[in-house]
C-alpha cells in the first residue's frame, strides 16, 4: 500500500547555494540560422575582380610608383580586399566583416566617384583635369570608368540589396575621415620630396600647392573634408531608414531551425 497523498503541500524551503539563471547577452535578432549566401558571395567577388584589374591595367599602363599614390586606386584595392573577404564570408555562412570596415570602403569610393565626377571630369570647375589633355582610350578608358563610375556603382547596389541595414554607426563617421586625412599629409610629403617642375608633382588640382599656395589648398580641404563628413552622416542615416533586403530570408530560415550566429551579410 502506498501513503495517501496530503491535500496541502507545504513550500519547500530554497536550496541555498544555487544562483539563478543569468540573463543572457544575445540578442534575440542573432537567434537565426547559419545561412549560405552564394548569389552574394558570386557577386562580391566579381566586384572585387573588376576592381583589381582596373587596378591592374593603370599598373601596366602608367608609373606603379605614380598609379599607387592615387587616392582611386588605393580605394579601388581597399574594395577588392574587403569585397574577397566578404565574398568568402558570405559563401561560408560566416560572421559578416563589421559596419565599421565596410562603411568606410563604401565611403571611399563614393568619396572618388563624386570627386572625379563633380570637381575633375566637369570642364567647368576650376580643378578640372579634362582641359588641354587628351581623354584616355583603350584600355585606359576602361580602367578610369571601372575606378570612378562602375566599381562605385557596383558598392552602392551591394549595400542597398545584398547587406541587412542599421550597419552603419554615426559614432565612426569621424574615424572614417582619418584615411582622407592621412592621404592630404602624404599628397603634401609627396610633393615635398619631389623636385619643383616635376610632372604631376600634386597628383590633385585643389591639392596643388605650386598652384595655389598651402593657404588655399588647406581650404580645399577643410571644405571637402567637411563634405565627406556630410556624406558619411547621410551614409548612416540612409542605412537606417532603408528597408531590409534580406529580412524574408531571415524570417525562412528562423522557422526551420535556430542557431546563435548573426545574420551573415
């Protein structure tokens, strides 16, 4: 026979020693399934592809020494690197590169399509570099419209459909202007080391100090710098105000199964 069950059971008193559950640090957004992305990954790395042989004709074509100095072209392999590594992440169903690296890139290249577009291809600025000379053909056509115009292009569609938004801090929008800021003191020991007369000594007009004097260029800068920090800013507000473009997929694979990984983008 068994004893009769008591109707009241009395509180049992709490096993000391035992301390609660934690409450845990991950989010409830990184609770999604490791997602494979391979159209992604396919289209990062053709972006990274076109880069490097845009890089790689100017190479060919045009004194290394001179070609590397530019600021296009130390953007354009800024990208490619980014991009294979993204490419490669993407593929992999890994962690994606953060906001703060991949923020930056698309601001330099942006920072190089507008300058070239609005300040040295119009005819019309004082800085343009389209009057007396005689326009690139060939292949030196292509590789200039590859590194102002189609790698450019190339990064904003990257952003707009293939990367989840709110990415994008406006905390780090000042730490973007560093490399700008590190590239005017190398333009200016550039032309320091060069001897006076020396073709394209200042491989920029409003940064050519024989031209305009330091006052002015310092000018230049501080109003260009003051207009890629707007840039950068509008960069971050765009970010997050767009829609997701990847949030259907996310929402698939959340009711197939769960893992603890961020979204991959």
């Amino acid at each position: 026979m068994t004893a009769p069950i008591p109707r009241d059971i009395p509180d049992l008193p709490a096993v000391p020693g035992v301390p609660a559950l934690p409450p845990s640090p991950v989010p409830a957004t990184a609770v999604v399934a490791p997602v494979r992305r391979p159209l992604t990954a396919a289209y990062r790395l053709l972006v990274a592809l076109a880069a490097a042989a845009a890089v790689t004709i100017d190479l060919i074509l045009g004194s290394p020494t001179r070609v590397l100095s530019y600021f296009s072209v130390q953007s354009a392999i800024l990208l490619a690197l980014v991009f294979t590594v993204s490419a490669k992440r993407a593929w992999s169903a890994r962690r994606p590169l953060s906001g703060t690296l991949t923020g930056a890139t698309l601001l330099y290249v942006l920072i190089t399509a507008s300058v070239y577009h609005l300040l040295l291809a119009d005819a019309a600025t004082p800085f343009s570099m389209t009057g007396g000379t005689t326009p690139p053909t060939g292949w030196q056509a292509l590789a200039n419209h590859a590194l102002h115009t189609a790698i450019p292009i190339a990064a904003v569609v990257d952003w707009l459909l293939l990367t989840p938004p709110g990415r994008l801090h406006l905390r780090r929008a000042a730490t973007w202007l560093l490399y700008p800021l590190a590239y005017l003191a190398f333009s200016f020991t550039r032309g320091e080391l060069l001897l006076p007369g020396t073709p394209a000594r200042y491989l920029y007009p409003f940064l050519d100090v024989d031209l305009h004097g330091y006052k002015s260029v310092l000018g230049n800068a501080l109003l260009l710098g003051l207009s890629f920090y707007a840039l950068a800013v509008l960069l971050v507000a765009l970010d997050h105000a767009r829609p997701n473009p990847i949030r259907h997929r996310s929402h698939h694979h959340a009711k197939t199964g769960f893992r603890l990984q961020p979204p991959v983008g």
